[in-house]
C-alpha cells in the first residue's frame, strides 16, 4: 500500500498558557507524515521556502517520509499565528501568511500517482483538488479542512468533500460547512454528499465516527501535561491513515483500532511544543500507549 499526503509544511507561532514559540516547525503535512510515519512511509507533496531548515527535512527523510513531492522554492515558508486559552479545545488564529504556498501547483512524481490512499490535509481546497486529480485510482480518500476555506472558498471545499471517503472535522467545522446547528443533522447532510465516514474531532474528549450504519466512539487519552494542542487533528488523521495504510484493510474492527491509534498519536503530539514529542517518540511507546486505550474502555 501507499499513502499519499498533500497539506501544509509550516512555520507556526503559538501562544499557550505553558508559554510562547515564535517561528517553530508545524503545519498541517509536518504533522500527519510524522505520525504516519510510525506505520507506514508517507509521501508527502507540499512546498516550502529557502528559509526552511534542511535539518528538518532531514529529520523526515529519516522518519521514512518520502520528500520526492516536497518542493523547495524561493521565498518565505507558510507562516501561521494561534493562541490557545486554557481550554485546548479553543484557539484563535492570529495571522494566516500563505507565501510559497500562494502559487504553488504541485505536480506529483510518478511514483506517487498509483497510491492507495490520499490524505488531503488542511490547505487550499483548489490544492486538494490539484493533488487528486493526479492520482490514478485510489481506494480511499479523507480530508481535512478549516474555518478558513470554508468560509473563503466554499464551493471549491464542497466540490472536494463530495469526492472523498472520509471527512475529518471538528463540530464548528461540521456546522459551518452544512449551516445545520444539530450534529447528526449536520452530519446526515455531510453523507448523502458522498462521504462514506465523518470523523468528527473533539479535542481532548477524542472523536466520534459516524457512518451511514456505524457509529464509533474514541476517548482522547487523559493526558496530565498538554503543552500545546497544535497538530493534534492532524496527529490524529496521520495514525488513523497510517495505521489502515499498514494493514491494508478497510474493515470496521481496522477502522476502530485505526481511530484508537490516531488519538494515541493526537496524546504524543500535544505533549510538547510544535514536533519536539515526535523526535523522541518510540515505536514501544506507541504500543503501551495502544494497550492502556484497551484497559480505559473495556469494562
Ligand atoms: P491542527 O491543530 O491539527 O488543526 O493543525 C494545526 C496546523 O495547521 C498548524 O501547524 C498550522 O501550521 C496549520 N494551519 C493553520 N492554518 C492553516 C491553513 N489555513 N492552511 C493550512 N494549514 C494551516
């Protein structure tokens, strides 16, 4: 199997009541290649400018994230703001400075056209759109998007959401894209559109999936030191896509143990500043941490 994941690598500036980074290394790609990097050998498509640090690049090429599609280009990397009160579930974004990511058309390497499953991570839908149609004959396809895109390009965020499997979104996302304020309505719209799953992502209290006759629910790992929730959504998608890439299996016992594996991924992300947690991160701990999900909810 392959996996095939465009979305934004970033400089992000955050504000947390743990404390403040300027200019550190995120986005919404960094994110999920990390975490799907403990299953499978993601290939990322994104761009990024001359100010981005080769060390970094490095340090994905050594996690096994294919870097083919990750083109360099001259002038400044995606660059975004948020600040975080001390609910972990809300957060303002201050700025948003596209950048390369303005012009950026991506054209996928060959090796990357027969992928099994697409991830479109949170980024321009047009983008999403692009990266898709460049693909052969996926078997799955999930995105992600924002408050952002839906609002400044709705059309386009519908024309993709009708083209995928699975939808990830939190509940602001879901009532924002369907102008429904009751979630399962929300929700039922969001299927008849094409979707065979929604992922709804709630923050520290996990995600719940819902199908057309499935309904699944995972906590998020009650974890004492949160230190920064950014890249937790994206974390989440990242074990749950990386996981199911592994197995190459889309039955539903995968798709709750895949969505066990995302929220373990999600609890490593937020225990440290931007990437720090998954520098250090080993596959054992991944486990153990796998294992104690199973105590937590079996009774
Ligand atoms: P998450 O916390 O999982 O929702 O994702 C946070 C990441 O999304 C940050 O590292 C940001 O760099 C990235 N991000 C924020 N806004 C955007 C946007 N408009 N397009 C693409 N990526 C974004």
């Amino acid at each position: 199997m392959s996996l095939v994941i465009v979305g934004s690598v970033a400089f992000d500036t955050i504000r947390t009541p743990w404390g403040k980074r300027d200019r550190i290394v995120g986005g919404s790609g960094t994110y999920f290649s990390l975490a799907a990097s403990f299953f499978t050998r993601p290939k990322m498509v994104a761009v990024v400018g001359e100010d981005f640090p080769p060390e970094v690049i490095d340090l994905f090429k050594s996690r096994g994230i294919d870097t083919a599609g990750l083109e360099i280009r001259p002038g400044r990397t995606f660059h975004w703001e948020g600040h975080y009160g001390y609910d972990p579930n809300q957060r303002e974004t201050i700025s948003t400075e596209l950048n390369v990511f303005r012009d950026f058309r991506p054209v996928l390497p060959n090796s990357y056209r027969d992928a099994n499953i697409v991830f479109l991570a949170n980024i321009d839908p047009d983008l999403q759109d692009s990266v898709l149609a460049q693909v052969r004959r996926p078997e799955l396809v999930a995105m992600d998007t924002m408050n952002l895109w839906i609002a400044s390009k709705p059309e386009s965020t519908w024309r993709v959401l009708k083209a995928v499997d699975i939808l990830f979104a939190n509940d602001e996302e879901i009532r924002m894209l369907t102008q429904e304020t009751n979630l399962i309505k929300a929700g039922r719209k969001i299927l008849a559109a094409g979707p065979r799953l929604v992922v709804t992502k709630k923050g520290e209290h996990g995600a719940l999936l819902f199908g057309k006759k499935f309904v699944f629910g995972v906590l998020g790992h009650p974890c004492e030191d949160v230190v920064d929730p950014t890249g937790a959504g994206d974390s989440f998608a990242g074990g749950f896509l990386g996981y199911l890439d592994k197995v190459r299996k889309f039955t539903r016992p995968e798709i709750r143990r895949a969505a066990v594996y995302g929220s373990v991924l999600a609890s490593f992300a937020i225990e440290d500043f931007g990437i720090e947690r998954f520098k250090s991160l080993r596959p054992d701990e991944v486990e153990s941490r796998f294992r104690l999900f199973r105590r937590l909810v079996s009774f």
